[in-house]
C-alpha cells in the first residue's frame, strides 16, 4: 500500500492508538501490588500541574494513568506538594474519592483522588542503532523481568538485577526499515555487581519514536511501513540471551501483540 493509499483519518486513527499493547508472554507481578482494593490503586502514570494562565476548567494538578480512559484530579493529597512537579513519570498510589468520584455520576472519564503516595520513575528514550556502533557498549548484564507493560506513550518495565545503580537502556535497530517488516529491540544493562537482588522500575517513551519512525517512512512513499513482527532480547543469564518473538495485529481500535509459540 502506498502513502496514497492510506487516507489522513486512518493515520490519526494510527497515532491517537499508538502502540496500545499489551504484552501478555511476558512473566507477570501479581495483580494485587498495582491493585490494593477496589478503590485504591496503583498505576504508572503522569504528573500534571496547571500552566499559565490558570483556566477554571483545569484543577491545579492532575494524574493520568498510562492505560488512559481517565484524568484523576488531586483533590486531596498526602504528597508534598513541592514533590509534583509538570509531566513527572511516577508509580502513584491513589484512591478514588467516593463523595465527589465522579461529580456527573455519567462522566466516567474525570475523577477526584487522594494521592497517597508516588516512587519517581526513571524515564529514558530508546538508544537508536544509527547512535551507537555495538549495542554491547550499551550492556550485557543479566535481569529478570517481572512485569512490563506497553501502554500508549510509555513501555514500563519492572525488573530484577543483581547490582548498584543500574543503567538500563532499550537499544531500538532502527535502520532495518521498510527492509524488513521486523522492529528488534533489545533490553541492554549495565551495574556494579553486588549480591543483593534489587528490584527497579523504568520506563521508556517510545511513542514519539513510534510515531516518527513510520511517518518518516510514509514521507518517503515507502510501502505500508507498519511492522508485522516485533522481536524482543535481553541477557537472563550469563551469556545467554532470551528472544522473544511476537505478531503484531492491527484491529480498528488497538494494536495488538500475538506471541509466536516456536
């Protein structure tokens, strides 16, 4: 398909999905440590505060959760306040605030939450293949994955490491497209070896680069740059490294990701 196929509502229904992914191979955390009760939780989300002019219609701050759906409200907190500051990535704890959740019973999409607590979260963009001359520079350290998740902008990861101050990094192969219908990305890490296990969370923004990439592509009146397969890596033991594999379905909705049973 050509870019002249593709109309410009099909590519805005593209972006305004992004990746919405969910990656169900991958080893999984219990539920219940994002979830304490039906209404507190725990999410990866957004910090937002109120620019300049101030508008009546905004709330002074907000949380938006990754999974989207909702803008949470700080009506109340247990957080100082000096701590929030606009667009911070944290893991959040929060609970709905029954008496004023939602105000218009029917607007499911505006709540009011008492933020109880927040672990800020290291944020990084993906290391491009066209940056660096051998991935390994970027780490071959071993890590467990507990739990990652691909939701919208943000792909969070929560892992197991045997180290000190961990340098994490998503190395992306960027110059293998519209070659090849595969994305491979690898999970690259670096520590000072210690032998306690230590779990850390991180999070990297790869909708922008998402985004770019294809739109590039699209520019360059390359065939649909859409990837079918996308290809994962990372060290779970010394010098052995794990590969997974999965399909990528494009539905009117969602993109989805179908691991590949080898």
């Amino acid at each position: 398909m050509k870019k002249s196929d593709i109309s410009s509502n099909e590519k805005q229904r593209i972006w305004s999905i992004l990746f919405v992914i969910a990656i169900t191979a991958l080893p999984s955390c219990n539920k219940g440590e994002f979830e304490s009760n039906r209404d507190t939780l725990t999410s990866f989300a957004t910090i937002y505060t109120r620019e300049e002019p101030p508008s009546s219609f905004i709330k002074p701050y907000s949380l938006v959760p990754d999974g989207g759906g909702a803008t949470m409200y700080i009506t109340k907190t247990s957080v100082n306040k000096k701590e929030l500051t606009h667009q911070q990535r944290v893991i959040a704890t929060y609970t709905l605030l029954k008496d004023v959740t939602p105000q218009n019973l029917a607007d499911h999409s505006l709540w009011n939450v008492r933020l109880d607590n927040i672990m800020k979260l290291t944020c990084k963009l993906p290391v491009l293949k066209s940056q660096t001359e051998d991935p390994d520079q970027l780490g071959t350290d071993v890590l467990s994955i507990k739990n990652i998740q691909f939701t919208g902008q943000y792909l969070n990861i929560e892992y197991e490491h045997v180290g000190d101050n961990p340098d994490i990094n998503l190395w992306f192969d960027d110059t293998n497209h519209p070659a090849s219908n595969t994305w491979i990305t690898s999970l690259c890490i670096n520590s000072s070896v210690t032998d306690a296990k230590i779990t850390d969370y991180v999070s990297f923004d790869v909708g922008a680069l998402v985004r770019e990439t294809i739109e590039s592509l699209y520019a360059q009146n390359a065939d649909d740059p859409r990837p079918t397969k996308l290809i994962l890596r990372y060290y779970e033991s010394a010098d052995k490294q794990k590969e997974i594999r999965y399909t990528i379905v494009y539905d009117t909705h969602w993109i989805g990701l179908v691991p590949e049973i080898l």
